[in-house]
C-alpha cells in the first residue's frame, strides 16, 4: 500500500483502510483505491462465481467483468444498506447467473441451428452451419464488453430491452445504442459469414 493511500485514512489503531472509505476514495476514480478493493474482494468473487459456473477459467472471466461493474458503479454503493462484501458478492452472482442464461440460451440455439440443417441435402452444409456458429461465437466474444453484455441479454438471454437495462444498470437507449454498435461490429467482422446480422 502507497503512503498517498495511507496518508489520505484516519489514524487510528488500524492502519489499514476499511472498505467502506476505499469505496468512497473508488467513487471518485482512485485506481490504488480500486486495487485495494480487488485484492481484498478478489476470491470472494471468484469463489461466488465457481459455484455457480463450476469452471474456473469462466469464472475468473465473470469475476473481471464483476470488477469493471464495481468499478463503474462505485458510486452507487450504499454503506446503509450492506457491507462492500455482500454488495461485490451479488454483483459477482448476478454476472454468473447471466453467464449460466446466455451460455443456456447458446446451446438451444445451436440445437435449434443444427436441427434445421439436418434436413439439407447439400454436401457440407452442416459443417457451414457449424463454422458459422464458431464464428459467430468468436466475434462475439471479441465485441468491447458493454456491446457484448448487451447482445448476450438481448439475444441469448432472451431480454427486452428494458430488462436488459435493468439488468446492466444504464437507461434502455444505452442498451440499444451497446447493441446496435456491436452489430455493426460483428457485421465488419463476419463479412461473408453474415450477411442477415
């Protein structure tokens, strides 16, 4: 810890910061603030998402994604109503919970892409359908973050653009601004691949 991060808690018996004045100092932008947090919260989170994920290169994925959520919404943490724990626990169990739904809501969709081709005679075409699946995954997974978790709810996880809103925590014309950007992004990204996106 930095002697600018020292200097700026009360002394006292302790001379380590609560999390409650480290979130109030994250708020304002302070990254060694924000480094505290994450290397005092850190395993709780990823324990939280392991749970739920039971893969552990998923949930250090989710845990990342939970720690830019705590990191933009810093400000939105109330002391009165919990401790900084349970707040970055739940934001870490929401992002695992939507994990599990759009990773449930993938493999329907495949099931339902691949059912559709079983029924095409042309030589290939289901492994076509099966680059374009991989594909489409792979330029997904390469959208900025906001894009990406707006597309995933609204797409795979089945959400209106309200509760998708609701779910990332912005006004819904952000949502559909994050979707209709990503699109535009996987359409230069999948070229032939995707002329429909």
């Amino acid at each position: 810890m930095t002697v600018e991060l020292l200097a700026r808690v009360p002394t006292g018996d302790s001379a380590q910061p609560t999390l409650d004045d480290l979130m109030v100092q994250v708020a304002t932008g302070d990254q060694l603030a924000f480094a505290a947090v994450y290397d005092r919260l850190a395993a709780l989170a990823l324990n939280v998402s392991t749970r739920i994920l039971r893969d552990r290169s998923l949930a250090e994925e989710v845990t990342q994604e939970a720690f830019v959520q705590i990191w933009m919404t810093a400000g939105s943490f109330n002391a009165s109503k919990g401790s900084v724990e349970s707040w970055a626990a739940t934001i870490a169990r929401r992002r695992a919970v939507d994990c599990v739904r759009a990773v449930q809501a993938s493999r329907r969709r495949d099931g339902t892409l691949s059912g559709q081709t079983r029924g095409i005679d042309e030589p290939g075409s289901e492994v076509m359908f099966a680059e374009l699946s991989s594909e489409v995954r792979a330029a997904i997974m390469d959208l900025a973050v906001v894009q990406r978790e707006a597309i995933e709810l609204a797409f795979y996880g089945e959400c209106s653009y309200r509760e998708a809103a609701r779910r990332l925590g912005v006004a819904e014309g952000t949502v559909k601004s994050r979707i209709r950007s990503g699109l535009a992004t996987l359409r230069l990204a999948l070229g032939e691949f995707a002329p429909g996106v």
